[in-house]
C-alpha cells in the first residue's frame, strides 16, 4: 500500500512538472495584436492569426473577434441595402396614394409633390418615346414630351 500511494505521488509530480514543459512559452516579440479589440497575440500563434481565439466567458457569451470584426466591415454595405430597400417601400407607398388621390394618369409635378423619383427605380426600358419605370408592385410610363405618366400594376 505505502509502495502504490508513492508510486501514485511520483506519477502526479512528474504529470505536474511535465505539463508546463510540453506547452512552448508564450512571447510577444513580434507585437501581433488582434484587429478587432487590440488583444496582443503571441509570436507562437500560426502566421494567418490575425484574431484573438474564440472564447465563452462564464455567462456563456461567445466572444468572437473575426467574426465582430467582419460584421463591422460589411455593416456599411447592408446599411446601403437596407435603405435602397426602405426607399422603395416609400415609393410604393406614394404610388398608392396618388392613384388614390389621382388616379392612374398624372403630370410630372403630381409625381414631385409626392417625392416619387423615377431615377429610383428598379430596372427601366426605354420603348418608342415612352420611358417605363419599374417599382415594386407598379411600372411607370413616362412621356417626357407630354410630361404625363401612366400608373400601371407589375407583378413580376
Ligand atoms: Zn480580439
């Protein structure tokens, strides 16, 4: 028994010893540092690293630098969309309430008083004299000679 209990010691001491061995040390000469929040990296990290590791903290929050830093580069972009989108619910709404107010034939200055710019569309054709407008849900045709245009429905 007194033989097995220091056999077990001398098994722990070495484990104990050995793990910190087996481990290269970290240094900080290169002077690597995270892109997003700043953290240094160490020299022993592969050279690709270019952000702090992934990590949970001990509410459970995943801490994920790449990943933040990405959402902050493509921010600007989907902010682009959202308001590409966003303007063209507006127009659709507008298109509505002139054809509610006006009906589906109306003059340019109709189409100014209620902000529906016909530069904001979707796709646009030009066909014999007749510029068409696409929108979502309707398709304006423009005369440009008669300053009128034709609301029509478009589905697509
Ligand atoms: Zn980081």
């Amino acid at each position: 028994m007194q033989f097995f209990n220091l056999k077990i010691q001398s098994i722990m001491k070495k484990k104990k010893e050995q793990s910190p061995n087996n481990l290269p040390e970290k240094t900080y000469k290169l002077g690597r540092a995270c892109l997003y929040c700043g953290e240094p990296i160490e020299d022993q990290a592969r050279a690709t690293k270019t952000h702090c590791s992934r990590w949970i903290d001990k509410f459970g929050v995943i801490h994920d630098c790449k990943r933040k830093k990405h959402k902050l580069k493509t921010q600007p972009q989907e902010d682009i969309l959202l308001d590409f989108a966003a303007r063209q619910r507006e127009t659709h709404r507008q298109i509505l309430k002139v054809l509610t107010a006006h009906g589906d034939y109306v003059s340019t200055e109709i189409l100014d008083a209620y902000n529906i710019i016909l530069a904001d569309n979707l796709g646009f054709s030009f066909n014999s004299g007749i510029a068409v407008a696409e929108f979502l849900g309707f398709k304006i045709l423009s005369n440009s000679k008669l300053k009128t245009h034709k609301i029509e429905p478009h589905h697509e």
